[in-house]
C-alpha cells in the first residue's frame, strides 16, 4: 500500500503584525472619530446646518474641513482596525484601497505643486481665499479665529498683501465710521505687534491705525507684511523640513500597505486548509 505523503503548510497569520496593524489603526480610528465630532460640534454651535448662507462657504469652512478630514480618518482607521482584529481580507482589501487612492491624491498635490508654484497658480488661490476670509471675518467665528491664527501666531502679517486690504471687511473699512463702528479704518487685534511684557492681549490695538494723521508709528504697532508674502517666505524657509515629512509620511503609509497585504495573504493562506 503506497505511504501518502502529506506536504504541512508551515505558513501562519502572524500576531505581531495583526496586533501592530490593529493598534496603530485603533489609535487612528480614534483620533478621527475626536475630529469628526469636533467639526460637527463646531457647525452645530453656530447653527450652520440651518444656516444656508454658511452652506454656501462649505470650502472656507474649518469645521467642514474637520468633517470631511474625521471622516476619512475615521472610515481608514476602522476598516484597517476592524479588518486586522477580525481577520476580515474584505475590509483589509477595502484599507488597502483607501490607502492607495490617499497616496496617490498625495502624490497628485505634490506633483501640482511643484508644477504650478511658479506659475502663479497657488498664490491666486490663497489670495482669494483670504480675501473671503476677510470678507466674512466678523461672520463665522471659526473663519475668524483661523485667520487670527494666521496673522499672529503662524505668519505675523497682516491683510493679503497689507493691513489696506482690511478696507474689504464692513466692520473695518474707512467709510464704517459713519454709521458708528469703532473699528472703521482699523484691522484685527491679530494684526498688532506683541509688545515686550505684555501679559494681557490689548483687543484694541488696532483701532483707528489706517486714518490719515494717526499719532503713533504704525509698523511699531501692527505687521506690515501681507500674508500671502509671509506664507511664499515661510514655505521657502520650512521647504526641506515639509519635504521630509511629507516623504516620512509616504514612506509609513507604503509600508502599512505591504503589511496589510501580507497580513491578508496569511489569512487567504490559513482559509485555504480549512477547504
């Protein structure tokens, strides 16, 4: 009677790699499911799903941008950590692809960037995206502190191109001081200068410096740099530091790709012995 030889499959779902897959995903499952509700948090307090002026300025809108940000986080996160600690291939392959198609939008930006930056391009898209936020700077308060942000903490400047383009805003504009407001031909607290040992923030320091005869040096007390300028200066200083983030970020996001589809061809292995 001829010995049959039974060939053993030594091939098995390693643990390591299903736990790391599983933690790592928890960890970013759970960061965007926190920004998710913080969007949807911020567009419920100022009353933007019934407000449908505000719906119109969806791309302008930090807490859209959280939203659609969380979600996405949210929804790679749970197929990467649901997929790993179930051993589903169907969710693990639904991860993979979620990962590809974000690699290849991030290439895509890369590549547009590098095309269109001496182009002009980039610098007309941020210039009107300014210019909205100006705009609509005392209407949305999200829009209003992301530009606060970005005159005095990020870029230290001031309006698009000067603290002039704040003659766009009502509340700021020159002729607003005949209908009472205080702040006509003035500009953002944001775009004032930190002085030495200022331990409370002077929200008013920036009344009144665009009228004519004003008594004080206007570049002692606010930026005179335009924002647009500040940010081409800080990409050119930060270029390299951007760069290797960006290539760090690439190269982790490849590398969770290739477990995943090790981790899925280990469990199409193990099911395949069970037939």
């Amino acid at each position: 009677m001829p010995v049959r030889k039974y060939r053993h499959e030594t091939r098995e779902v390693s643990c390591c790699m299903k736990y790391l897959l599983f933690l790592c995903n928890t960890l970013f499952w759970m960061t965007g499911l926190i920004i998710l509700a913080a969007g949807v948090w911020a567009w419920n307090e100022k009353d933007a799903f019934s407000n449908q002026f505000k719906l119109t300025l969806l791309v302008l809108d930090p807490a859209f941008v959280l939203i659609c940000s969380g979600s996405i986080a949210f929804l790679i996160g749970f197929t990467g950590s649901v997929g790993a600690l179930r051993e589903n291939t169907c969710l693990l392959g639904t991860f993979i692809l979620l990962m590809c198609a974000l690699l290849i939008v991030e290439v895509c930006f890369g590549v547009l960037y590098l095309v269109l930056k001496d182009k002009g391009w980039i610098k007309d898209q941020a210039t009107e995206g300014l210019r909205a936020f100006i705009i609509h700077y005392r209407e949305d308060p999200d829009q209003q502190n992301l530009i606060d942000w970005i005159q005095e903490d990020w870029l230290q400047c001031c309006g698009i191109e000067g603290p002039k383009d704040w003659d766009s805003n009502n509340y700021f504009n020159c002729s607003s001081s005949a209908i009472g407001s205080r702040e006509a031909c003035g500009v953002p607290f944001s775009c004032c200068r930190r002085q030495p040992h200022e331990l409370i923030k002077n929200k008013q320091c920036g009344y009144d410096v665009r009228k004519e005869g004003y008594s004080f040096e206007i570049a002692k007390i606010i930026y005179d740099k335009g924002c647009v300028q500040a940010g081409e200066e800080w990409m050119e200083r930060n270029l390299i530091l951007i760069s290797t983030s960006a290539i760090i970020a690439i190269f982790f996001q490849i590398l969770f790709v290739i477990f995943t589809q090790n981790l899925r061809a280990d469990i199409n292995a193990q099911k395949s012995k069970w037939h």
